[in-house]
C-alpha cells in the first residue's frame, strides 16, 4: 500500500497547525509466525496499515465458546439520533445467538423529547450473516456494506429508519491479538467509520422526514473469553462534532506471560491527528474498593500515545468512581458458575480531563469533562 497522502489541518481555536506526516507502511506479520509462540503468549497487534481489508469486519462466525462480535453505528443528527448494535454470541450460555441494542431519540436542542429502546435477542435461525461480504440480516434490521458505504435500516416501535453512511475505515494500530499459539484464539477491534455525514430517512405517523447525522461505527471481536484474556481493561471514547479521542488499554491475564497493551487515537473532523499502540499508562491516584474483593483502582491517570516523534497526553484531573456488577441481572444458578471464572466490577468514572497533543512541534491543550471505564476481573 502507498502511505498516505501528506495533509494539513488547521483546528480552529486550539491554536494547532497540524501537518500530517507520510504514515509508514507496517505489513502484517503472517499467521505462520505464531507456531514460534508458546501456549502462554501474546502476539499483539498482527499490523495493518491505515486502509483495511475486507477480511477485517467479516463475521468470524466461530464455534468458541468464547466468541462474540459486534458492530455499531452511532449516528449523531440535529433532530434525530440513532445507535445500533449488532452482536453474535455463544458467550454467557447461548449458542449462535443474534442481539440487537440500540435507540432512536428526537431532539429538540439538546433535549431528548422521544426515546425509542431497540432491544432483541434472536436465537440461531432466526438472524443470518453472509460469509463473503458483509451482511447481516436480523429481523427487521439489516446492516450491510457495499465497498463503499455502510446500509443500516430497521423498524423500531414508532415507525423506521434507513441511512447510506460512507465510510473511512481506518486501522488505527488495530488488526489482530493472537493468545496463544492459534490463530483461532484471536482478539480485534477496529474502526468503521467516523465524521462521516450519513444520509438518511426517518418514517413516523406516516411522515418520511429526510435528515443527515454524523457517523461513528466500531467492529469488535474476539474468540476467547473476557475473563480468560484480561484482568482489567480500560476504555474511553469522546466524540462530538469536531473531535475524536479514543483509547483502550489491555492487562493481560496471568496466564498470558505479556505486559500490558492498549492504543490510543486523535482525530479532527474526520483526519486522523494521531494514531499510536505506544501506550503508557501512569497512576495519579488509587482508590481502593473495600466491598468488592479490595480491588485497586486507578481512578486518576496519566495515558501517553505515541507516534514517531508525536504525542498526546491524556491526563484525568478529577475521578469519582461509581460500581456496577456485570453479573446483576444474572439468575443466580448462572452467576454462580460465571464467578468461578472471574469476579467482575466495573467502575464509572466521572472525571474532568485534559488533552495534551504535540504533533509536528505544534501543541494543543483540550479540557474537557466526561466518564470513561475500568473493569476489573480478578
């Protein structure tokens, strides 16, 4: 693949000239490789470039009894909001089983004025998914890809939607994390697309009202259990018109001889400012969690990406952590199993946060507040 073409971007009110810089060709590492590896390891990160192929949001469609995979869109518009999530489980006792999670919400401002919940489990026969493109087809929501742009429709309880959502698919360090010796125990995450404007319409009462949105979409998978990979992970997205901050960070189980792992990503309006795997995460303040098996939290950090010669900073300046157990809404003969595996909490994490970006010897300072997460499994 050629690196990309050189660009510059002017982000208005950051004081920030950024001119991006050639991106470096990484070729992924053949799957061959990883006979080299032993049972206890961790191949991170089978490189990609910045472009994808089509192999990267096929189902995988695996017999694991760890595998789940999911694809979301997100679609922000003035008056209408959509999120859709698609996922294949044979986790947490099912077996081939289709869900769906999503919303439709009117606005008004900034004020929701309807909210509409999608929520759908469909057990093996009732959804299908197509091996050599990408489409799924569950019910009465469909997602499909056509080289160039995303379809997503649906029927939700007051009527229906249907957007055509370019695309920018991008890797941003992503590809694929082998555990162990097989390619067949794989972790992956990757963009679909993001600060694209999608076209769509929304059918109410009879009405068809034309509208455009924003888009961000995800692709996410993985053939090994949560609790047999990780014993914390971590994550944070903001996006909002003109930005994008993302970062997700790994510690491996003790099984998996591997220090910790993660990427971050930088973008603005759509252009890629930073992408990095480079991670370094720093504890500014611990909290410990007394009534949930006196588990150590990081609730303020400092997380640094790098690229090349380039960074950013993100630093949590205020943390509040809120609990929450996965297992709740589990019937208790369930949970009961799932404990033996792994003890779960996940913490919510109000917090105000500052971005500290170099790029090219051009610095920016972004303040901002939002809610990012750590799960804790043992």
């Amino acid at each position: 693949m050629n690196a990309i073409l050189k660009k510059c971007l002017c982000i208005a009110g950051l004081g920030l000239f950024v001119n991006l810089v050639d991106i470096a060709d990484i070729e992924a590492a053949p799957v061959s490789e990883l006979e080299n590896l032993s049972s206890d390891a961790v191949s991170v990160y089978n490189l990609g470039s910045d472009e994808f192929v089509l192999n990267d949001i096929l189902p995988i469609m695996s017999t694991s009894s760890g595998y789940d995979e999911k694809w979301e869109l997100y679609l922000f518009g003035d008056e209408y909001q959509v999120r859709l999530k698609f996922e294949i489980s044979n986790f947490a006792f099912s077996k081939n089983e289709g869900k769906l999670k999503g919303f439709v919400k009117k606005l008004n401002g900034k004020e929701v004025v309807e909210e509409y919940i999608i929520s759908e489990s469909l057990k093996n026969g009732q959804w299908s998914a197509a091996k050599d493109r990408l489409f799924l087809d569950f019910d009465k929501y469909k997602l499909s890809f056509d080289g160039k742009e995303f379809h997503l429709s649906g029927v939700y309880e007051k009527g229906s939607f249907e957007y055509d959502i370019p695309a920018n698919l991008w890797k941003p360090g992503t590809g694929n994390v082998y555990f162990g010796n097989s390619e067949d125990n794989v972790f992956k995450y990757g963009l679909l697309t993001f600060h694209k404007e999608a076209r769509g319409t929304i059918v109410k009462d009879g009405e068809t009202i034309h509208t455009t949105a924003l888009a961000y979409g995800n692709h996410y998978a993985t053939t090994v259990a949560v609790y047999d990979m990780f014993d914390e992970l971590a994550d944070f997205r903001e996006h909002n018109k003109d930005l994008l901050v993302e970062f997700r960070y790994f510690e491996p189980s003790q099984k998996y001889k591997r220090d910790p792992f993660g990427y971050m990503i930088v973008a603005y309006k759509g252009v890629p400012v930073l992408s990095s795997i480079s991670m370094e995460r720093t504890a500014l303040e611990t909290w410990l969690d007394d009534g949930n098996y006196g588990y150590e939290v990081n609730a303020r950090q400092s997380i640094v990406g790098k690229e090349d010669n380039n960074q950013a900073v993100f630093n949590v300046l205020t943390a509040s952590p809120k609990t929450s157990d996965p297992y709740a809404d589990l019937p208790a003969f369930q949970r009961n199993i799932a404990s033996r595996f792994a003890k779960p909490i996940e913490y919510a994490i109000p917090m105000d946060w500052e971005l500290l970006v170099d790029v090219d010897g051009m610095k920016a300072k972004i303040l901002m507040n939002g809610l990012y997460t750590i799960t804790k499994m043992r």
